[in-house]
C-alpha cells in the first residue's frame, strides 16, 4: 500500500508539472481573464466589504476555476490572473499535491490578496508558495470583517461544486507569467 502511494504521488507530480503552464491561446487567456471578472463579482456578492480588499491591497491575484481531487494523493490545478494596483500584469498557474486521508473531487475559487509590492514580488518571481500550515477564509457575508494580513499575504476561497473528505497535509505553489 506504502508503495502503491508513493507511485500515485510521483505521477501526479509529473501530471502536474508536464500541464502547459502558460501555453494558452490569447482566447484562453481571455476566458481566464473573463471568468476572473464574474469570480470577484462572486466574491463581492457573498461579502460586500471585500471589495474595499480589491482596491486597497497592492495587488491580488483571482483563480477562477480550481479542480481538486484525490485517493489517498491528491493535487489540485487552476489558471489564474494577476492584478497589481487593478490592473492585470500577468497569469499564474496553481499547483497543488496533498497526501493523507483524502477521497472525493471538489471545484472552487481562489483570492489572494498582497499588502505591499514585497508580496506581490516574491509572487511574480515564482518564490512563492503556501505549505501545509496556510489557512483560508471561506468567503460569506462579513468574513473578510475581520479577516488580517498573516506576513502581507490573505487568502480567500469559495466552493463551487463537488464534494471532498480530506485531513491530508500538501502545498499549492504558483507560476507566473507577465503579459
């Protein structure tokens, strides 16, 4: 069993990592970029004081669309874009393994939001990643009330679809892109 998990984790590595990253056509990248405008609409509906998060933080960047699942070991992948100061500069790549007591799929959103340029910096120069220990605010009505920078970085997400059992340990790392 010990083995058959170690296999299944190398192939969702290597699955994870040979997925174009940013090989997109321009009409992809427009639907990312369309599917970003309707997730921060989405974010904004479910807690209308986010929006003072969207014009305030130095930069954010939105993952419209991020599947997740696993057996045992898990990953996770979405497309996303990067907004600095409102306006796009690029698009990210999510990547996502977990291993640990996990079955089902599941389909959310992503938000991160950066406090200042150092952040959003160490993002586009892909030193970024969150380990096991990185928490989420599930966005709903007054979350983000009182939702605080934890070192400059604040994490919002919102189900979409799908259901997942998971107590399993992983970490999402990103790429970016300029455009």
């Amino acid at each position: 069993m010990k083995t058959l998990n170690v296999i299944w984790l190398m192939v969702m590595a290597c699955v994870l990592n040979i997925m174009p990253v940013f090989g997109q056509s321009e009409s992809k990248n427009n639907k990312v970029i369309a599917d970003c405008s309707t997730a921060k609409s989405e974010f904004i509906k479910a807690d209308g004081l986010m929006n003072a998060l969207f014009e305030k933080s130095y930069g954010y960047v939105i993952f419209p669309n991020v599947g997740k699942g696993g057996i045992g070991v898990g990953g996770a992948t979405g497309n996303g874009v990067v907004y600095e100061q409102n306006k796009i500069v690029g698009m990210a790549k999510l990547s996502q393994l977990s291993i640990g007591l996990q079955a089902g799929g599941q389909a959310y959103r992503e938000v991160i939001f950066f406090e200042s340029k150092k952040e959003l910096d160490r993002f586009k120069n892909s030193q970024f990643e969150f380990s096991a220990q990185a928490s989420a605010v599930a966005a709903k009505s007054g979350a983000s009330a009182n939702a605080k920078y934890t070192n400059g970085v604040m994490v919002f997400t919102m189900q979409k679809g799908g259901l997942m059992y998971e107590a399993s340990i992983g970490g999402q790392e990103f790429k970016f892109k300029k455009i």
